[in-house]
C-alpha cells in the first residue's frame, strides 16, 4: 500500500480553507485520528465477556493514530493518511495465542508481505509489521497484574514504514487499562419534558454535545467503528447486547488489514471523510444564535471529533483526551444549567460536576435510532433525579427553542 494513501482528492478552494481554517493551523491537532478500545474478561463484563470463572482473563487492546496532511498533486491538493498506526495486543490462553500466531503468519503470506532478518518483522511496500509474543507481558509486569496460569500475549503493530511511535503513544492504550473498566451509571428517575421551553427559565445555560449531532450531519454512528476494528460481534440491535470480541481465533480484524490493507484502510479513513466533508446542521446553526443572543455561554464542551461546532462559529472544549481522565472544563459563573445533547455515557463526570456546581442538568435525546424502518430504543444511562430529559432530536428542539426565545424578546 502506498503512503500517503488519498482520502480526498483534488481539494476545491473551500475545502482547501476548510483545511487551513480548521483542521491544519487549528488550535489543536485535529489532523490526528485517534482511537482506543481495552475489553476484558472479567466478572464485572460477564455479560458482554463471557466470564464464568477466574480463570477466563482474555484481553484485547486496540490503538489507532492517523495523521493527515495536505499532499501535492498534479493539479489541486489532495487530503491523504500520511502516517498510519495500528496497535493490536491480545491475551489469552496458549493455544488460542498460537493459533492466533499461525494465522498472522498465513495472513502475511496471503498478503505478499516480505519477512525481514529476524523473523520479526514484515513489509509490503510503504507499510511493516511487527509481531511481538510474550509469556509475561513487560505492562503486565510492570503494573503486577497477576493473569492465570498459562496465559500469553501477543502484540502486532502495523504502521506506514517512515513513522516510529514515540515511547508516549505506545505506553497510552496501557495508561488507559490501568483506569479500569467503565462502570455503566444506575439511572435515577428524572423528569420528563416535551421541550425546551423550560430552559426559557434557566439562562444562561452551558452545552455538551455528543454523537447525535454528528449523526445529524451524515457521519456515521459510533458504532461503525466497532464494526471496522471488530470490537463486538454486532449480533442483534441493541448496542448495550453485543459481545466483546476477545478470542483471538474470532478476530478477523488483523487478518484484513494483513491480506487487503488497501481495502482496509479504506475503511480506517471513512470516519475522518465524513467528518472533513461534513457541514453544520440546522442544530449547530441554532447553537450559533443562541451564543450570539447570550443565552448560550462558554465554549461547547465535546468529545466529537468532527469540527462541526467550531465550524459554525463556536468554540470548542475538546474532551476526548486520553492523556487526561477528566479532562478540564470551562464553566461559567452564573450559568444555571447545563444542556446535554445527543450524548450517553462518555464524559458524564462533566453531568455530576454540573449537578455540583447546583446547575439544572437537561438532557436532549430521542433514546433510540432508526434501523430498517423500526425505531430502536437506546435509553440514556445518565439521567438522575431532579435531571430533565427531552425526548427530541437537535434538528427539531434547538431551532424551537431559538424561535421561542425570539418570541419572547420581541
């Protein structure tokens, strides 16, 4: 496969200043693509897991960084994945390890890779491989995890032949292990509201946005990336059902990146297209008019990667830091609640400090989707008591909501 590999060719003049305005000279690197899933087999997963005993410890870590950048082209610029990394560790029993083994190296045949001197090390064209097996894992060691007896790891890393990820992306999926597993909120019994009228009694007021106004501008659930880095079965529809894929015999992921990297890769990159190609929804544009009106105050507080609210006009708090477990955030004095679209379990901690600061904590979602034609429920994990939730989308209650405080003034 060839670095970089275009994602977007020949550039118009828009997008080209879409690029310098908001991706190249922004105030923060948003032409790296990052991502990070840790699943692990244990009593606390066992419904997603498949945990019976101690002695079922599977683990499988994943951890992508992409950078982008404008590549010269005959005629106008094209977008293109200039370095590409891929981090794949996976624990388990020593028979599923060497299986696993085995098919990694039928995979590399397959896919016409080159072995280098060594027998660690693979390359076709622009991209190498790394294999790395381990009786002990050194992060294991190193942290005193304790993993049952005959278990091994076994860790894989592709990356475009030029970049060598510093110590600091390596140890990052580790650091984010060692915060442990995610422990899903016991909902509490908030109030429901038709609209947001009741904010009308309650501004200014603060945002958190989350996937649903993304998904409003076209880009793709969240859930794809699962299906692209296999990190469920995606078996049934309701997302909180799925099972984590952990045996490293029914992971496929390596196996299509190794025979068909092109074709895999076209898939890596479809998050960053949509989100480049994107534009501000009615939604964003509603946020806009009311920052402008005063009743929207303190930048948007996000873990979106998308750009969509800075490019409506709006800044960003960008939460998706993985250097950070909570992130920082910039509340408002006088602000009295805290509106929270679209959004359901990442980040709540940013919910509870708005609940401690005595701020009202409404939320905005339909609690459900759309698949062939049937409306899936996906309830909110967040809400508690004495919290609002509206069951609208973006699109129908922000420029409601706009349209009523208008009124109001005059």
């Amino acid at each position: 496969m060839d670095i970089p590999y275009i994602v977007i060719d020949q550039l118009t003049p828009d997008q080209q200043q879409v690029w310098k305005t908001y991706f190249g000279d922004a105030d923060r690197p948003r032409y790296i693509e990052e991502g990070i899933w840790r699943r692990t087999q244990e009593k606390a997963t066992a419904d997603q897991s498949g945990w019976t005993a101690d002695d079922d410890a599977r683990r499988r870590i994943i951890h992508y960084r992409y950078r982008y950048g404008l590549v010269p082209t005959t005629a106008a610029p094209a977008i293109g994945l200039t370095d590409l990394y891929l981090y794949h560790s996976a624990t388990a029993p020593a028979d599923e390890i060497d299986a696993h083994h085995d098919a990694l190296g039928d995979s590399l045949a397959t896919g016409g890779w080159k072995e280098a001197p060594g027998g660690f090390l693979w390359t076709r064209r622009d991209l190498k491989c790394r294999i790395t097996e381990h009786d002990v894992h050194p992060q294991d060691a190193t942290a005193g995890r304790t993993l049952p007896a005959g278990y091994r790891s076994l860790d894989v890393q592709i990356a475009s032949v030029s970049y060598a990820p510093p110590p600091a992306v390596r140890q990052l999926p580790w650091n984010v292990l060692s915060t442990g597993i995610r422990c899903k909120d016991r909902p509490g019994t908030p109030t429901r509201v038709p609209d947001l009228s009741v904010l009308a009694d309650l501004l200014p007021f603060q945002v958190e946005i989350g996937c649903g106004t993304s998904v409003e501008a076209g880009l793709p659930p969240l859930h794809r990336l699962h299906e692209i880095y296999r990190v469920t079965d995606r078996q049934g529809h309701e997302p909180r059902e799925h099972s984590f894929t952990l045996s490293p015999t029914a992971d496929t992921l390596l196996h299509e990146v190794l025979t068909e990297p092109e074709e895999k890769t076209a898939e890596f990159v479809e998050m960053f297209r949509a989100c480049f190609l994107a534009e501000p929804t009615p939604a964003m544009w509603a946020l806009k008019e009311l920052k402008d009106a005063g009743h929207l105050v303190g930048p948007v507080i996000t873990n979106n990667f998308d750009v969509l609210a800075a490019r409506a006009g709006l800044d960003e708090c960008f939460m998706r830091r993985y250097d950070q477990a909570v992130p920082d955030v910039e509340w408002v004095e006088g602000a009295k609640a805290l509106l929270v679209v679209g959004l359901h379990a990442d980040r709540r901690k940013v919910q509870a400090r708005a609940r401690a600061r005595g701020m009202q904590v409404a939320y905005l979602d339909p609690e459900g989707f759309w698949r062939d034609g049937q409306f899936m429920p996906y309830p909110l994990e967040g809400p508690q008591d004495g919290d609002l939730v509206c069951r609208a989308t973006a699109a129908e209650a922000l420029p409601a909501l706009v349209n009523l405080l208008k009124q109001q003034a005059g």
